[in-house]
C-alpha cells in the first residue's frame, strides 16, 4: 500500500464515517429518551434511498401505501383511547395528520412521479413519503409498551425490523437501485482528490449534526428531549409530555434515516435489505458512545469508516467481522469501567 491508496481509503472511510455518526447520533437520541434500542434505523435508510430511485426513474414508489395504512392504524388507536379516557379534544387532529394528509399524498404523488421533476424536488417527496413513518411507528408499537422493560423493547425492535424488511422487499423487489449524484466533478482539496458528491455527503453530515447540536441546546423541544433523557419521571413532574418527546425522537431518527439513505444512494447500489448492515454499524458507533454520548458515537462512527475502509483493502472478505468485533474490546472496556445502576423505572 502507498501514500496515495492510503489517501483514497482515508477519503471512503471519511465518507462512511459521516453517514455512521448520522446513524449513530440517532440511536442514541432513541434510546436516551425512550430507551429502545431502534434496530429498524437502518430500514429507514433504506426505505429513503430506494423511494427516491423511483422517484428519478419516474416510476410511482409504493411506499405511498404505507403511510395511509400505519396512520389509519395509529387513527384508530387514537379513536380508541379517546373512547376510554371521554376526550375528545385530539381526535380531529389526529385524523387530520393520520388518515387526511397520508391520502392526499396517495392521490397526488402518483402525478408528481410522472412528471420529470428536479432531482431536489423528489428528494423532498421522498422524505415526506419516509419521515411521517417514525412518529407512526413509535404510536402502534412504542407507545402503549412505553413502561416495559428494555429487553422487552428490543425484542419489538427486532420484530418491527423483521416487518419493514418484508415490507421493503414487497415495495421495491430484490434488485438493487442508484440514484444520480447531487453534484458531479472532483475537487483537489491538497490531501487528495476527491469527488464533488463525497465532499457533498461530508458537508451535508456535518451540516446536520450541528442543526441536531442546535435544536438539542438552543429549542424548547430540544430542551424537552434532554430533560426526558436524563430523567422520564423528573420530566414528566415538571409537565413535558414523555409521549411527545418519544415521538419526536422517532420523528428525528426517521428524517436522519432518510436523508442517510438518500446522501449514500448515488455512491453505492441499495437493497432492500442493505439499511440492517449499515444500521449495525451505525449501532456500532452508538455502543462506543455507550449509547449516551453524541460526541463519543460521532467519533466511534469515524472510526468504524475508516476501519472498514482499510479493512476491504487488507482482507475484504472478512471486513463485516473485523467491523463488528470492535464491539468485544469497547463492551469489556465499559463493563471494567461502569457500574450498574438500576433502572429508574
């Protein structure tokens, strides 16, 4: 190996990093506030790179279909609970964002998926088909298990993982799919050169992890979700709505998913499976971070790019492994070096 393969593996594992700290931050984001551990992340990914692959194919993506039937799901729940408790005060609200809204998508993005839109414009009908799945998932499923326990809740996760993979493989089929590049061209930077979309990718993760880095310290709801993170109970007795701030964590991770999903989409062919393996090593990064530190599982994320990147040069056949064995040292370190708490709850 030379300088100068050194240099474009440093770059593809850079590229990767960024995607992974994105994954990882919201990992750990679910967890601190509603302490599941959110194996589906990765279908988000790739629920958000494949719908938008059909979108630029001009072909009507049927991810459409999902968000209708998980939010007349979550509207009857709604309906349910406001039966049992004699309120009413929420219910026109729900059915407006839970049925109305998912079927006006139904009857107009099979027009705009026709028609030959800007490559921005589908990205944004991509998000708007993808993003409404998190705070819906969070309603069926989370929700009414809030109180379990955290095995409880990671044995949900697995099974919702196992259902939107089923699902993806119904939407999108077996084959895999690539989306155009934002920008195209290569830029000399002085440590190399490299390709205008993977400068892309980098600038728009940083971008992101520093608009969560505000919303986190300069937002109300930023606030909100500290303050369930460090303590459900405290939050709730001082009136932030635990409901709410796990809704809007979900609602956060699916939109990191999605973009994700969409910024990797140009650079690597996607399947409909492919979001679980990078979802891992973004849960990689989060284990580093002990699932509690942001900055932690930014820079375990870094890592796991650039090992993987160095990996598949050394031994390419075995770079899954070396990637998820990182996980055996970090997991002795923290068990060495942590002492047990119980849970709050």
């Amino acid at each position: 190996m030379d300088l100068s393969i050194a240099v474009i593996l440093l770059q593809d594992g850079i590229v990767n990093g960024a995607i992974y700290a994105l994954l990882g931050l919201a990992l750990v984001l679910v967890f601190t506030v509603t302490r599941v551990i959110f194996i589906p992340q990765g279908e988000f990914v790739a629920f958000g790179a494949l719908t938008l692959a059909m979108l630029v194919e001009d072909k009507t993506p049927a991810t459409m279909w999902l968000l209708p039937m998980a939010g007349s799901v979550a509207f009857l729940m709604e309906l349910r609970a406001a039966w049992h408790n004699k309120v009413w005060t929420g219910v026109f609200k729900s059915a407006l964002w839970c049925v109305m809204v998912p079927v006006a998508l139904l009857w107009v993005i099979p027009a705009l998926a026709a028609a030959k839109l800007p490559l921005w414009v589908d990205v944004l009908l991509s998000m708007a088909m993808v993003v409404p799945l998190g705070p819906l998932v969070y309603r069926i499923v989370y929700q009414p298990l809030a109180e379990a326990s955290v095995l409880v809740l990671l044995i949900v996760s697995v099974a919702v993982h196992f259902a939107l993979t089923g699902l993806a493989l119904v939407f999108f089929g077996a084959e895999g799919w690539r989306t155009p590049p934002f920008v195209s061209g290569n830029v000399d930077i002085g440590l190399g050169v490299w390709s205008a979309q993977s400068l892309f990718v980098v600038g728009t993760s940083l971008a992101m992890i520093v608009a969560l880095w505000l919303f986190f310290g300069h937002t109300l709801y930023g606030r909100a979700l500290r303050a369930t993170a460090v303590n459900r109970r405290g939050a709730r007795l001082v009136g932030i709505s635990t409901t709410m701030s796990g809704s809007l964590s979900f609602t956060l991770a699916a939109f990191v998913g999605a973009l994700s999903g969409i910024l990797i989409a140009p650079v690597t062919t996607i399947y409909y499976d492919t979001g679980f393996l990078i979802g891992l090593k973004g849960f990689v990064a989060a284990i580093i971070g002990g699932l509690a530190s942001y900055p932690l599982a930014a820079l375990g994320a870094l890592l796991v790019g650039i090992l993987e990147a160095f990996s598949s040069f050394w031994a390419s056949a075995y770079k899954e492994v070396i990637v998820f064995t990182l996980i055996i040292p970090v997991l002795l370190w923290r068990s060495l070096t942590t002492h047990h708490v119980d849970d709050e709850e």
